[in-house]
C-alpha cells in the first residue's frame, strides 16, 4: 500500500472517530480503536479500506443474504432510480415497484395474510405492528386489549417501542427510559439454560404453562398481541423446543390475541424459506415483520404484514377513519425495486433450497465440532443463523466475568486471520450470506477454531482460565 493511500485510509478512519456516532457504541473501547472501516464488497467477501480481505461471517448484520456486488440489483437500484428517484406514498398515491412488491409479499406469506406496511427497516416495521395492533383493538371496540407479551432476551429493534418490546438485560441501560405499562415479558425457551434436572419436553411444558399463567394475570380480555422471533436472533440464536411456538400460537388463537412474528432475520432464506413462521414451525401469524434480507440490505426496507382479518377490520364500518401512521418513505420505488430483484436472485438461484438441503445443514454441523475446545458450551442454531456460547466452565456453565469480553477476544482473532464474526457478551454469532460456498464453511470454521485456541491462550496467560479441569 503507497504512503499516500495510507494517510487517506488515516484520514477516513480519524473523521469516522471524531464525528460518527454509531449505534451501539461502547465509548471507552471506541475512543482508543474507532472503527474497522469497510470499503467494498464482493459475494462473501468485504475487503477494508487498508485493503485487507475477510470472509463476512455475518452477512453485513444478518442481511446481506444474496451476497455482495450483485449487479442484478444495483441495475435495478439505477433503472428505478432514473425513473422516479422518489415519489410519497400517502393517502392515494403509490409508485410501481412497491404495488408489485407489495402483491408478490402477500402472495409469499401465509394465506391469511394480504396487505402489507413499508417501513424503514426492522424497528419501524416492529413500531408500525404495534401501533396496527393498538388500532385494530380499537377499532373492534376492544380498547381494553392494549397488553403486549414478549420475552426475556428478545431483540425487536431500537425505537422506543422496539427497544421496550425487547428483552434483553444488556440493551436497557439506565440512562435512557422504556415503556413499562402494558409490556410484559415471559421466559427465553433457552435450552442450553434451562434448568438441570428439566428435560426438553418438561422445559417446553413449562414455558407454555407460564404463558398461560402470564394472560390469566393479565387478563385474556387485556392482551392484545404477542411478539416472537420464529429463532430469536441477537439474544443469542435461541431455537425453541420442539412444538414451543406451535403451542404458544393456538394459546394466542384461543384468547383472541394476536401473533406477532418478527421475521425480520429468520425471512428471506436464512432458514431455507422465504417465510419461516408456517414453512419451518407450523404457524400462521396475524403479523409478520420483516426488514434485512428483504433487499439483502441492498436499500433500508422494512415491512409488516397483515391478515385479511386486520385489514378488513380496520377499512370497513367507519367512513371517516384514517390510519394515522406513515414515513416519507414507506414504499420507497427504489428500496422496493431492489427488494423484487432480490427475491427474484433467491427464487431464481434456488438459494432457499440450497440453504435447506446442503450448506445450512453443513455449517451446523461442521460448527459443532468446535463443541470440543474447552471454553465451548454450547453450538447452537438453524441453517444459516447460529451462535456459540463461550463458557468459563463447560460442566457448571458458569460464565467469564464481563470484564474478560471473551466474545471480542475471539472475534478479534478472527479479523486477524480473516474472518467477521459478531461478538455479543461472551456469544460469538454468525448469519453469513446464503451463498456461502462449502469450502469458505470450512474456511471460517477452521478461523474460529484457531481463534478460539489463541483466545484460550491469552485468558491463561493472564490468569482468567484455567485449563487444568479440561486436560
Ligand atoms: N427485529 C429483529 C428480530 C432484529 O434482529 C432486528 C435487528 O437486528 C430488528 C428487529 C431491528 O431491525 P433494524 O435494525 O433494521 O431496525
């Protein structure tokens, strides 16, 4: 690299820090590293701006799922760009990639499901659901089912609803406010947590009877809507036991309260569908949320998906009734053109297939191999969405202190010899793009593997670890 791409690579990298504010930033760490910054991409591959090269572990942040650099969709970002840049959406006007998209989301999902909602991503398709859900029970006189139910560990998006739906410990820090009243959270169906002498069948008996014991404190007649992640995402990739969210869905039919499933990471073939709510467990939401893979992240696009029941509900009977809730850019020509041809690369290549019948299955289990190295507790997961847990103790579970950060030890090791994975806590996650080939599986489980070893090294030379139970 020439001295004088260097001191710009500097340049850009010293902007970033004294100007960017990101999301999510632990200051302390920010202030002495800034960022790593990204300069292009091409299929599973970003390369950074000092030129340095690395497998994407995690698909951008769970949504670069047709890979980077396809041309399909940057022409069609720059067809409709040309067309119309831009045009609202409110009231009667619309624009021709977002009626078509709109007709080709309701055609993908459950049968009962017609109309959908544009938003900006994932937190505004969340905020519009739960903002739908307040509507509707009105509109159907029932302004006293205005309770919502999540779960511990949830992560549904970061406005101020989102965030207050969300569950977890580490997302609801002291200086900012959530909304309390009229949230309620019940357990995360974590297995690998849950309590010892619990099989699987009596941990799943037990978190549908705490369900149940949550709407009868409450009152059927006060709860609204439940929100779920099909396999909740940031909280850890937790796939629910057998039957969970089958059960906790006809509970939901049974009380007239509605379903509410946050398809935004599971949608767009993470899991081998397009949809995973009725393909992969069997139910048939009145909501689903999804954003990420919509576009593969080509646009920010989200979207909330409705039952005919909703809609219906909601236009008739009130001829003066107006659905007060929109952005500037719901329905984005733009966003929604890229979503169309992404879906059309995942229908076209066969890529949900290729996800359910070979390469998600494989990294699950080449992934699980690393069971093995002795600060892996658990591997977890589904296709192309999965987590290992990282465990100062495999027999007691027990954890690092936080201070140790053992999931960016190992993710740092991993930038080091070439590999993205997220770390969240002592959790190191991956979601990379769906065409991921066989051999860069092998590649990034051969990554993590080493940096897993050197991190194991680094915690006993400064004393946090000792292997000695292990040996
Ligand atoms: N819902 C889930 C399940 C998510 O994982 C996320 C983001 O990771 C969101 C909602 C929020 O999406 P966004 O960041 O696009 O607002």
């Amino acid at each position: 690299m020439m001295d004088i791409e260097r001191d710009k690579a500097r340049e850009i990298w010293l902007k970033d820090k004294q100007h960017f504010l990101h999301p999510w930033t632990h200051f302390e760490s920010f202030k002495k590293a800034g960022s790593l910054v990204i300069e292009s991409g091409a299929g599973c591959y970003v390369h950074d701006i000092n030129g340095n090269r690395y497998l994407d572990g995690i698909g951008g942040l769970w949504c670069v799922n047709v890979g980077y650099g396809r041309e399909e969709i940057i022409e069609a970002i720059a067809h409709q760009a040309r067309d119309l840049a831009f045009y609202n959406p409110f009231t009667d006007t619309t624009n021709i990639p977002a009626s078509l998209l709109a007709e080709r989301l309701a055609n993908l999902a459950p049968e009962n499901i017609d109309h959908v909602f544009f938003s900006l991503g994932g937190s505004t398709a969340i905020d519009t659901a739960f903002r739908l859900i307040q509507f509707y029970q009105n509109c159907r006189g029932k302004p006293e089912k205005r309770h919502m139910i999540s779960r511990r560990e949830a992560y549904h998006g970061s406005t101020y609803i989102a965030m207050s739906l969300g569950g977890k410990k580490g997302d609801r820090v002291p200086e900012f406010e959530y909304k309390t009243d009229a949230i309620h959270h019940i357990s995360c169906p974590n297995l690998y947590r849950r309590p010892n002498h619990m099989s699987e069948v009596q941990f799943c008996d037990s978190l549908v009877q705490e369900f149940e014991n949550k709407i009868a404190e409450i009152g059927p007649q006060n709860v609204a809507a439940f929100f779920a992640e099909p396999i909740m995402g940031a909280g850890g990739v937790i796939v629910p036991p057998e039957g969970y969210l089958a059960r906790l869905w006809e509970i939901c039919r049974t009380n007239d309260i509605l379903f509410v499933a946050d398809e935004v990471v599971t949608a767009f073939g993470r899991l081998g569908e397009i949809f995973a709510s009725q393909s992969v467990f069997g139910i048939k939401p009145d909501i689903i949320t999804c954003a990420k893979g919509l576009t593969s992240g080509y646009q920010p696009l989200g979207a909330t998906l409705l039952s005919k029941e909703i809609y219906d509900t909601i236009s008739s009977d009130n001829p003066d009734r107006v659905f007060a809730h929109g952005f500037t850019y719901s329905g984005h020509p733009v966003a929604c053109a890229a979503a169309l041809e992404n879906i059309d690369i995942l229908e076209r290549e066969k890529i949900c297939q290729y996800v359910r019948d070979d390469a998600g299955p494989y990294f699950i289990e080449k992934l699980s191999e690393l069971k093995d190295l002795p600060i892996v507790g658990d591997v977890r997961g589904m296709h192309f969405m999965a987590c290992i847990e990282n465990v100062a103790d495999k027999e007691t579970k027990a954890l690092f202190p936080d201070s140790v950060d053992v999931g960016k030890m190992i993710s740092d090791h991993a930038e080091k010899l070439g590999l993205i994975v997220r770390p969240i806590g002592h959790l190191n996650i991956l979601s990379p793009p769906l065409v991921m080939t066989r051999e860069q599986i092998d590649f990034a489980v051969d990554a993590l593997r080493e940096s897993i070893l050197r991190t194991v090294e680094d915690l006993s030379k400064s004393g946090d670890y000792s292997s000695k139970a292990y040996v």
